[in-house]
C-alpha cells in the first residue's frame, strides 16, 4: 500500500511527511511491470543479443524495437517486409501492429510522401483512422539506398486491461499523435504557413504541438520531455533553440539534426516530440507537478520511468566519446549504460557506421549487456566535427530493484535552483521533510 492508503504507480508531492497529490494507472496498471526484457523472435533467437544489438525491449509498457529494413522489387512490397518485421517483434513482446504508437522512417530524397503511403498501407485497414504517429524524414540510413529504400523503427504499447490509460489517437487541426500509458507521441509537424524563417517556423509549430496536448488532456509545452528537429540547415539550429526559449524556461531534451529533405514543402523545420500526460482512472489524475531537467540546456529529462537524453555528439568514429557522455548524465540520474533501452544514432559517415557497431558492442554487449535496440541513420549534428550523435533512453528500475542496486531509483529528486539550473538531490521518499520538486511519474 501507498503512502495514500491505495495501491499506486504514482508521483508523490512531499509536505510534512503527507502524500498529496498522485497520479495512478488503477485498472491499467501492470503487476509484473520491467524496466528492460530483452525480445527475441524465431529470426532473432534468444542470445543473439550477445553478439549484436537487441531486436526489441520491453520497457514499463512499451516495446522499443531496432530499425527493420528490407530489399524488394517495390518500395511497397518494401514496406509490407518491414512491417510483417515489426509485427513479429511486437508479437514476440505480447502485442501487435494496432498497438504501434510511434515510429521513425527514412526516405530518398523526394521521395518522403511515397515512403509514408507504402508504409501506412502495410498496416491492417483497421488502422486507417489510427495507425501510429509516423515521422517521415528524407535522409539515408545506414545503408545506400541501392539496398534499401528505407527502414523503419518503432514503439508499441502492450495493451491494457480494460483500456485505461490505453492507446488513444489524437487530432488538432494538421497535427496528429497517439497517446498511451501516460505518453504522448508526436508525429513530426512542420509550419503550415512556409515563411523561410526557421524561428517562426519553430513558433508556428509550437503552437500546433501546443493544441494537440491540450486536446490530450496535457497542459501545453511544458508537458514536452524529448524532441528532435530535422533541419534543412543544421545553421538554423540557433534559431530553434531560440524558438524554445521564447516559450519554455525548462526546454525537454532536445537534438537538431540536419536532413536532406522534409516531407513539408517549403518548410526548414520539422519537429518530432514526446510529452507526458496526467493518468486517468484517479480522481487525482493532475500531475503532481512537471518532469525532471538533468544539466544544462535540459540536456535530459527523467521521468518515473525514463530518462530522455538529447543526442550525446561524439568526435570517435565507434561512438566510445559519445556513450561516455551519455554515462555520465545517466549516473547523476543513479543510472548507467546498462539502463539504456534505446538508441537512435545519426552518422556523419556512412561508411564508418561499423566502427559505430564495434564502439556500440564493446559499450553495451561487452560492458552493460543486455544491449537496447537500436536504429541507425546517416545525417549531420550540430557539432561541426563529431562523427556520432547517439539519441538514447534509459529506463528507470523498479523500485525494489533500485534499492537492492543502490540506484537512487524513486528517491532521485531535482531541484531548481535560484540560478535556473537543476541540482541534484538524493532524498529518500520515506523521509518526512519538505520537498520543493518538480516531478512527473511516467
């Protein structure tokens, strides 16, 4: 039993000893829920995550599944391939292609609307007025386009009983995005009003983001915890930056990268987020308070159960700079390596995407096995020299599993100082001292 007097996954506000706010999946909640199980499928047999990436997590709910790629005649028999892939994986992890909520695809270049058709029509025709929210950017991936014409990586929710808190599709105007188990994917939104200028553009897609979480039952951008902007010019990185600026005080964790084309004509900018929303099922279904920023720039945002790291930009080809970066910024959350359950990596260099694979065995396979899943891409970051942007999330442990690791776990709380930057503070939840925090369990 909670603190409260019912049993909870919950994010607790700390006065005086007392819990006074929570938020709870109720009859959606899962009894043997799992910060990290590795997926095998019959092409992709137990162990085989100990000599390559894993083909899927599970992760509190969600399965996080590495890019599938397949070689045929036809861009749509390309896409029926890639996903008739995916579907095995979800399968393997207990759910199925309706249950995708989010997925990342790349493209020729012009060729990102025949790219989105040929993979939307791969889907049952039951998810005609719901499939996942599908971000379609023009840019290689690891791989010539004369083997692949694209790849595909994607996220499920395992369904809920009694749909509580279970997936729900969403539309605001042109923006679209599909919500589960407390998050809200957003599918890549660009200006509708082409106006060259990347800050307004940015602005313009803001405000879009902005409708789309309200109608979701959020509170608006300060509701974000991760987003990744596609760029046509990496030069306009400052401008986006500054676009989140004029709008948050506590950016989420944010990676721009530079592609070769955007779905959206004419448009610069091209933004793909994840936000948080309140948990139904409880009177008290208003977060407690707002998610977590690790450093800097928010260069993470941690929630009950993830940790959002932007892109972490390495100089070495294997990546070795870029996971040591990533370590750190995990342990200040009591994490490490060994809690990441996914990667998107952005290559400078498609050539040198295998030394990419032997930095990623040794980091992971050798040093913190079992591996996350992965996808790889080909496109330029906003550091003029760095090889790699490795794009990760962590998974926070259970709470009996924490404390038997020493990991901080639930007791991992921030504050914010006078300055605006976030300290860190090792608070246990038992402790009946009173908290300034801002916290939103996911």
């Amino acid at each position: 039993m909670s603190p409260c007097g019912a049993t909870v996954v919950a994010a607790f506000v700390l006065a005086a000893g007392g819990c006074i706010a929570a938020q709870s999946l109720v009859a959606g909640h899962d009894p043997e829920d799992v910060a990290k199980k590795v997926v095998s499928t019959p092409w992709w047999p137990p162990g085989t995550e100990k000599k390559a990436e894993s083909v899927g997590i599970i992760s509190h709910g969600f399965v996080y599944m590495t890019a599938m790629m397949e070689s045929s005649k036809t861009l749509a028999e390309s896409a029926l391939a890639d996903m008739s892939d995916v579907r095995d994986i979800a399968n393997a992890a207990g759910a199925d292609l309706p249950d995708l909520v989010d997925c990342l695809a790349n493209a020729p270049l012009g060729d990102a609307r025949a790219v989105r058709q040929a993979l939307l029509a791969a889907l049952p025709v039951t998810m005609a007025t719901s499939p996942p929210a599908l971000t379609v950017v023009e840019m290689p991936g690891e791989y010539p386009f004369s083997f692949f014409s694209t790849s595909v990586s994607c996220i499920a929710s395992l369904p809920i009983v009694g749909r509580i808190n279970g997936r729900q599709s969403w539309q605001s105007n042109r923006t679209y995005g599909v919500s589960a188990r407390g998050l809200l994917f957003v599918q890549g939104v660009s200006s509708s009003m082409s106006q060259g200028d990347a800050r307004l553009e940015a602005s313009e897609a803001f405000r879009e983001i902005s409708e789309l979480i309200h109608k979701a039952g959020g509170t608006g951008l300060e509701d974000l915890v991760d987003c990744t902007a596609f760029l046509l010019n990496i030069s306009d990185a400052a401008s986006v930056r500054l676009a989140f600026a004029d709008r948050l005080q506590l950016q989420p964790a944010l990676t721009m990268i530079q592609v070769g084309g955007l779905e959206e004509s004419g448009s610069r900018v091209h933004l793909r987020c994840t936000a948080v929303l309140p948990l139904l099922g409880d009177a008290r279904s208003r977060p407690a308070s707002k998610p977590l920023h690790l450093g800097s720039g928010s260069r993470a945002v941690v929630t009950e159960h993830f940790v959002f790291a932007s892109a972490q930009l390495g100089h070495a080809s294997n990546g070795s700079d870029a996971f040591s970066s990533l370590e750190g910024l995990l342990q200040q959350a009591g994490l490490g390596l060994k809690d990441v359950i996914n990667c998107i990596f952005y290559v400078r260099d498609q050539s040198k995407v295998y030394d990419l694979f032997a930095g990623f065995f040794h980091a992971f396979n050798q040093e913190n096995p079992p591996p996350p899943s992965r996808s790889e891409f080909t496109a330029v970051s906003e550091c003029a020299g760095c090889e790699v942007a490795a794009k990760c999330i962590a998974a926070q442990r259970p709470s009996a599993e924490a404390s038997a690791s020493g990991s901080a776990g639930k007791s991992a709380l921030f504050r914010e100082s006078e300055g605006g930057e976030d300290s860190f503070l090792h608070t246990g939840l038992a402790r009946g001292e009173e908290l300034s925090a801002r916290s939103l369990l996911v």
